[in-house]
C-alpha cells in the first residue's frame, strides 16, 4: 500500500488545471501531492481529514501583496494573512528593490513557512513610502531608479525574484509618463524576466502602458476605476487590451485600496474578458476594507457572475502560469503538496469596491482549512 502523511476524504475536488470538478480523496506525502482518485483507503497510522460537504482546491496563489513586514510601511505579515485566505504562495510586488532585497529575504521570506516570491521593484529602496500619513511616489524620483544593482539582484536571486515591478502613473511616478518603465523593460531583459507593471492615474495612459507590454509580462490593477480603465465610454474592452491578451500579456486584478472597480468589472465581464489572475494587492492600508483578503476578493468576482471554477483557476492555474511555476496551482501527482478546503456560504454579504460602490451579495467564499507543503497546516 502507499505510503501517505495524510488524506483529505469525501471533498469535492475543483482542479481546473486538471478539468477536475468532482468528489475525490486527495493523497500527500513528503510534501508533495502523491494521489487523487474517487477513494483512497488509508493506511492504518496515516492521517486522515474528513472534508465532506466542503470544496478542495489547489492551495491558492495571491498574485499581489506586500507582505515585507517590518521593512516597509505597507508590509502585512505574511502567515497571518495567508490562513484567512488559504493562500500558500503569496508574491509580493516590489516591496523591496535591489538596495534591500537581501533583509527581505533573510528577515521574512526564508522563516515563513509560506511560500514567497517576490518582483522585484526596480527603485532601489523599492515601495518605501507608503503609509497613511506618508505619500511618497518611488518611481517619481527617477535618481532612485537601480538598473544595474537590479539585473545583478535579480540574477542572484533567480530561485525567488519572478520578475520585475515598476509602478507608474500620477501618484507613483509623477509627471515622468513611461520613463521609468524604460528602466525596468531594460532590467527585465537583460535578466529575461517578465514584468508587473502597475498603472494608476495618467500619465502614462492606459494604451500607452498596455501597448508597450510583451508576452509574459502582468499588468496589475487591470479593472481600475475611471480614470485610466480598460474599457471605453460607450462599454466596450479598449482596442488595445485586446491585442496585448492575443500576444499573451496577462492582466491581473489586484485590488488594493485604489484600483478595483465593480462597474469597470461589470463592463469587462459583460464583454467576456475575464482577469487572467486575480489578486488582493493586500497592504496595510486595505487590509482591514476595501480589500480585507483573498477570499472576499474572490468572492466578489463569483458575485459579479464569473463560474466558481473560473475564480478558482485565476488563483491558481493561471497564476502558476504567469509564474512560470508548474509545480504550483496543481493537485496534480507530484505537483506541490498545498490544498485549500473551501465552503460557498449564503447568507446576506456586503461587499465594497475601491470607489465607494457597495453590494449585497448572497454567496461567500471562506477558508475551513490549508494544507501546507503535504501537511494540515490551518483550520478555520
């Protein structure tokens, strides 16, 4: 008989990466995800979770957060926030940039017990005043732009650095447009690294970011509000989104505390353009509303009428994918060992975007347990 460390029995399985959405038993050993069949008998010693009547899915992948806490005004801690959200890779950002990147490794990513990877934010102190009573755009002071200390950064750290972040627009970069992504596209491919780029208020415009984006690369804050959105006056996706998905950009939500919109993601969801990934962008500014975690995030996209399993795939299947980390998002045989025990709940659920606009909802989605590297690791 196989030998297994545990056993979750009785969950309805959604894999989409897999097409899976069935009852099935899920198997982990050494870390790892070992079986998945309709039933799996277990071993006499072995442990084993009854998750009946709740919903197993691959450990979920937050595509944006900051979770260098302690290093930076906007860090939150990573494990706290990861248990209320059954997230088991959290990727933070640009938080740190080349001049210290290395605390944030040593300080944070190496003891979490989460997974963290991390873009790395071509400004070398990367997002270092963020807070709620300081304000300061790091891409608006192009002396802080570090090209060369960031290739070298990024190449010595390939094992967690997946790309690189700049952030533009008014509040970030000021009046200085498309300057700073000129650094980071220079840094992404002298690395060959995708890049994140986030977008808030012009300048640079909305097509004159998307436009410049190649295969690979992410674009966060995808369904911002006016101004600066995706789609156009008369409700339909701008030209140029369109072409940017055809070439394989990836279009990411994080939301945050400025850059969701529901009626920005009622129009794109009613033109058929789903996000490609959808993410927090949890920091301490939003964390305790608009964006509160992953899950309610999640859960306003099931509300606005996106499958479950769609929602499902854009935190962990297509997330893996933007990452280029196949292991992840998967209960695959072999794939990484982290599983999320979800429940839909009913009841009455207030939501809020990022301009004020509140919905009541009649479904939730909320964390009952995570598997961590083939190990129970939360119960909620």
């Amino acid at each position: 008989m196989a030998a297994y460390d545990l056993v979750l029995k009785g969950g309805h399985v959604v894999d989409p990466g897999q097409s899976i959405d069935a009852k099935m038993d899920v198997a982990f050993h050494a870390g790892k995800v070992a079986a998945i069949a309709k039933t799996i008998a277990v071993p006499a010693g072995v442990e084993a979770r009854d998750v009946s009547g709740l919903i197993v899915t691959p450990g979920l992948i937050d595509m944006h957060t900051h979770v260098y806490w302690g290093g930076t005004s906007l860090g939150v801690d990573a494990e706290d926030f990861c248990r209320k959200s059954a997230v088991t890779t959290a990727i933070d950002t640009g938080s740190a940039g080349p001049g210290n990147f290395a605390g944030f490794r040593k300080h944070v990513i190496e003891k979490s017990e989460v997974r963290i990877l991390a873009y790395l934010h071509i400004s070398h102190a990367g997002i270092f005043g963020f807070s709620n009573r300081i304000m300061v755009g790091e891409s608006e002071e192009l002396r802080l732009m570090d090209p060369e200390t960031a290739v070298e950064v990024a190449t010595a750290n390939r094992d967690l650095i997946v790309g690189i972040k700049v952030r533009l627009g008014r509040w970030a970069s000021g009046i200085h447009g498309m300057v700073p992504f000129e650094y980071a596209l220079q840094v992404a491919e002298e690395a060959g690294m995708p890049m994140m780029v986030h977008i808030d208020d012009p300048p640079p415009s909305y097509p004159q970011v998307v436009e410049r984006l190649r295969k690979g690369d992410v674009l966060t804050h995808c369904f911002r509000p006016f101004p600066n959105t995706p789609s156009t006056s008369d409700g339909h996706v701008r030209p140029e989104v369109l072409a940017a998905r055809q070439r394989g950009v990836f279009f990411d939500v994080g939301h945050g505390m400025g850059s969701f919109s529901f009626k920005v993601a009622r129009i794109m969801l009613e033109n058929g353009f789903y996000p490609d990934t959808i993410s927090s962008d949890i920091h301490a500014l939003c964390i305790n509303g608009p964006a509160f975690d992953q899950v309610t995030t999640l859960s306003k996209f099931l509300h606005l009428g996106m499958p479950f399993s769609e929602v499902i795939r854009a935190s962990t299947q297509n997330a893996a994918l933007a990452l280029s980390r196949p292991e992840l998002g998967s209960l695959r045989p072999g794939a990484v060992g982290d599983a999320a025990i979800l429940s839909i709940d009913e009841g009455r659920f207030e939501y809020v975007d990022t301009v004020g606009e509140k919905l009541t909802a009649e479904r939730k989605i909320n964390v009952r347990g995570v598997v961590l590297g083939g190990k129970w690791w939360h119960s909620a």
